[in-house]
C-alpha cells in the first residue's frame, strides 16, 4: 500500500509543484510523511498500521519527484546538477546500507514501532534546513486543477499497480477493466481541459520525455529483478544463509553509489547521450555474465553486481540530468513526478512478471532452472536499455 499510494500520488505532488510551489509542496509532502509516521509507530493493530502506512506513502509522494525538481532548477549547469545528483545518489545508497541494519538493531533492542517514530526527527530537521536554506520566488499562477480528469488519472494508476498484486483471475479482470475504463475517461476529459490535469498529454507526447520514461520502466525492471532474485539464488542453488544471500547485494549498492559519483567526472568530457550510452554497456556486460555466474565459484558474483550497480549509477543519474536539461520548463515537476511513477510502476512490473516466472518453476527451452530464465530475460533488457539509449533524440547537453 506505501508503494501504491506513493508512486500515484508522486502524479499530484508534481503538478503542484509546477502551479503553486516546488519548495511548499516538498514540505507538505515532509509533514504528512512525518505525522503518519508517527501514527503508524502508534496503531494498536494491523488494520490501523495499514491504513496510516498508506497514508505515509501520500507524503512520500511528494519526496522523490519534487526533490529532483528542485534540483533542476537550482543548478544550472550539467556538472553542477551531476554533483547535485551524486550527492542524492549517495545518501539513497548509504540509508540502502544502513537502513536494514540499523532497522535489525531497533528491533532487537527496542520496538518495531521506533522504526516509524525515528522518521519523525529526520523529516522535521529536512523540513527546517528546506525553510531556512532554500529561496523560491512566488509564484502568481492560479492553480487551475481539472478534479474530476485527476480523479479518473487516479483511480486508473491504482487500480493498476493493485492489479499486479492479485492473484484472482475475476479480480484482475475487473480491476484491468476499471483501468481501462478510467484511462479513456481521463483521456477523453484531458483533450478537453488540456494542460489542467494531473499530467498534460502535450508532455507525454515530447519525446524526451517518453523515452527517457521508457528507459526508466527497463532499467527499473532491472533492478527490481537484480534485487529480488540474486539474494534467492544464493540461497537456494549456492545454499547460503539468508544473510550471506543478501550481502551479495552489498557491491550492487555501494557500485551504484559509485557510478554516480563517477559520472560527474565523465560528464565534463562528454555528453549526456554518451555517458547513457556508457552506463547501458556496463548494464548489458553485467547482466551477461550474471548469466554466466553459476558456471563460476559464487564469489564472482560480487564483482558481476558490481559492474550492474556502476551502470544503475551512471545511467540512472544520466536519465535524471537528460530529464532536466530536455523537459519543458515549466512542467518539471509534473514530467519528474510521471517519471517517478513509472519508477514504481518498474518495480510492481519486475516483482510481479519475474515472479510469475519463478513461483511456476519456468525454464530456458525446458534446460536449467527459473533462474536460467530470469537471468537471461534480465540481460535482453539491459540490450534494451542500451538500443533505447541510441534512439534518444539529440540532447541540449
């Protein structure tokens, strides 16, 4: 439900970003983070922590996509907006690492429900340091909001992301028809209010915009995968231990932190397209040879990830700058926010599609195992990658 609510309401914090306030919104989204944080550290049963871990994910919404909205128009130049960029890269990676574990020592020594109430001092130090610091001229736009079109954009993305998460074949159906139905609507409804809904038709249409977005959905589903399924097959062909599965992630987290490190180097030499081009070759040799690991003594695995998380790194920082550089000014916070959806989206796609492969035991041409599989669909995605990246239209940097 925090992913759902998060990545759907990702749409409407992005649109106020653009007609009423980049910097208000972010706090408004921080606020309604940090109070239903404090309710979900509170809840008495698994009902009332449902409900208010959704309604964290409102406010979480606004986080991502607002954020790197900001980042573009407070840096100018692409190698100020690189090292903005490695900076937010950085401490994505480093709360990865330490999140989990320190999370293990809250609930070893404390409660599960100190998880919640620690967001509470860290939104309202971010909230401060966003009032203090960050200048924003106002804004005299009218915020001018087609309600019913968003309501119909709404109901349509969830009911999409919760149609991944069901295993009903009635309920898919109905769920994919409700879809449909609310995407014609919103569609028909936007042609009629353009501009004035939660995200404008002429911007999807942009094709900077759709195909970075297409990139985004493929390496998403990349990572969703890498994530996911190497801790398992450590696990279940390697016969390792739960936590020696999961620290095979370690190199893809902290690499991925590199790479966007790295990039802003590589980004004074050469253009945003090249570095993307960059990014997806170390995506399409890491996601070969992942194929390639079983053949290999499991610590090879390590160096593998290492070579996926430089390419994440590179490419996913490079998509954000390209984003930046090639949408339309005044609608980055709504082009951010359908970008952070499609994140989402990414993730729902990956876990449910490679999930599908591997809860019914699929295989290579009746050879091997799911993971044969998995591996090999995850390496003609970085091919993807890399073929999307070629076809990107000439960039202003």
């Amino acid at each position: 439900m925090y992913l759902l609510f998060s990545g759907v309401f990702s749409l409407l914090f992005g649109k106020l970003a653009d007609c009423w306030s980049r910097k208000g919104t972010l706090v408004s989204g921080l606020v309604i983070f940090s109070f239903f944080s404090l309710l979900c550290g509170t809840a008495n049963n698994m009902l009332l922590l449902i409900i208010f871990r959704a309604c964290q994910g409102i406010g979480a919404g606004a986080i991502v996509p607002v954020s790197r909205a900001m980042v573009g128009h407070l840096f100018e130049t692409k190698e100020s907006r690189a090292k903005a960029q490695s900076i937010e890269s950085s401490v994505w990676g480093i709360a990865g690492l330490l999140g989990p574990f320190l999370g293990g020592v809250i609930l070893h020594y404390f409660s599960w429900r100190f998880v919640f109430f620690l967001n509470v001092p860290l939104t309202l130090t971010a909230i401060i340091l966003l009032l203090i610091f960050v200048d924003e001229p106002s804004k005299k736009q009218v915020i001018t909001l087609d309600y019913l079109g968003s309501f119909y954009l709404l109901l349509a993305s969830m009911t999409l992301f919760g149609s991944l998460y069901v295993s009903d074949n009635a309920l898919i159906f109905i769920l994919g028809l409700i879809t449909c139905l609310s995407f014609y609507l919103w569609f028909q409804r936007e042609k009629k209010e353009s501009g004035h809904g939660l995200v404008d038709i002429q911007v999807l249409k942009n094709k900077h915009v759709l195909r970075i977005n297409l990139l985004t959905l493929t390496t998403g589903i990349i990572a969703a995968g890498v994530n996911a399924y190497v801790p398992l097959w450590g696990q279940e062909l390697m016969e390792m231990t739960p936590l020696k599965a999961g620290s095979l992630l370690t190199p893809f987290l902290i690499f991925w932190t590199g790479g966007t490190v790295a990039n802003t180097y590589l980004i004074k030499k050469w253009s945003i397209k090249m570095n993307l081009l960059v990014g997806t070759t170390f995506l399409i040799v890491g996601t070969l040879l992942l194929n390639m690991v079983m053949n290999f003594q499991e610590n090879m695995m390590f160096f593998v990830l290492a070579l996926i998380g430089i390419g994440m790194g590179i490419t996913v920082s490079s998509m954000m700058i390209y984003l930046q550089f090639n949408a339309p000014k005044n609608s980055l916070g709504s082009v951010m926010g359908v970008n952070s959806f499609v994140l989402m989206m990414s993730k729902s796609i990956g876990v449910a599609f490679l999930g599908a492969i591997y809860g019914k035991d699929l295989t290579l041409f009746s050879h091997g195992n799911s993971f044969n599989l998995i591996f090999a669909l995850i390496f003609i995605l970085g091919i993807q990658a890399n073929y999307l990246v070629r076809k990107l239209p000439k960039s202003v940097v």
